[in-house]
C-alpha cells in the first residue's frame, strides 16, 4: 500500500507554489489618456508646434492629429501613467495663447481620461 500522506501534500505542495508566484506579481499602474480637445482659435501651426515641444513627436504625427482634434473634436496626445498624463495636461494649459491668431484667448483645451 502506498504511502497516501505523500500523495496528498504534493498537489497542495504545487497549488501553493502556483498562488505564491501570482502575488509576487507586481500590478501595472492604471493607464490614462491625454486628450486635446479642438477649439476654433488655435492654428493649425500652433498645435503642430505644441505637440512637437511638449510631446516629442515628429511633424507629421503632430500633423495628423491636428486633424484628428479638427475633424472629429479631440485625440489622445499620449496614453500614460496617472502623474505623466496630469504634468502632460497641465504642460497643455500653460502653452498660452496662439500668437497668430488674433481673437485667441489662451492655451486649448485638455483633459486625462481612464484607459478602458
């Protein structure tokens, strides 16, 4: 007759293995969108440079959503941490006004949105 004390504690033995190794899993931070919302004020010069400077893209990505925020009213500049999509957005609001456009009353509009 088999030894039943052996058989039985293995599969305990590998299930607690298994559940050890799960929870040394570190979590990945929640993610958030940056998303510039379109205006009637800002060129398109402006918001070109704008992502350029504070988002590193190139001209023609930066073009591209340009025409994203013109025809279907906004686009997710970056998807980022919590504390980078707040410091991307706050960087949004302190660009100030277009100087080529003369009825510009200050910076675009921008906001952070939950990654779904």
């Amino acid at each position: 007759m088999a030894d039943s004390n052996s058989a039985v504690m293995e599969p305990e033995a590998v299930v607690e293995a298994k559940k050890q190794t799960q929870r040394d899993k570190p979590k990945r931070q929640p993610r958030y969108h940056v998303m510039l919302w379109d205006d009637s004020e800002h060129t398109f010069d402006y918001v070109i440079s704008m992502l350029q400077q504070l988002f590193g893209h190139t001209f023609e990505r930066a073009f591209q959503l340009a025409k994203q925020v013109d025809s279907s009213g906004c686009a997710i500049c970056l998807t980022t941490t919590k504390e980078h999509a707040e410091l991307k957005r706050d960087q949004i609001h302190a660009f100030g006004k277009d100087p080529l456009a003369s009825k510009c009353a200050g910076s675009m509009s921008a906001s952070i949105e939950a990654e779904i």
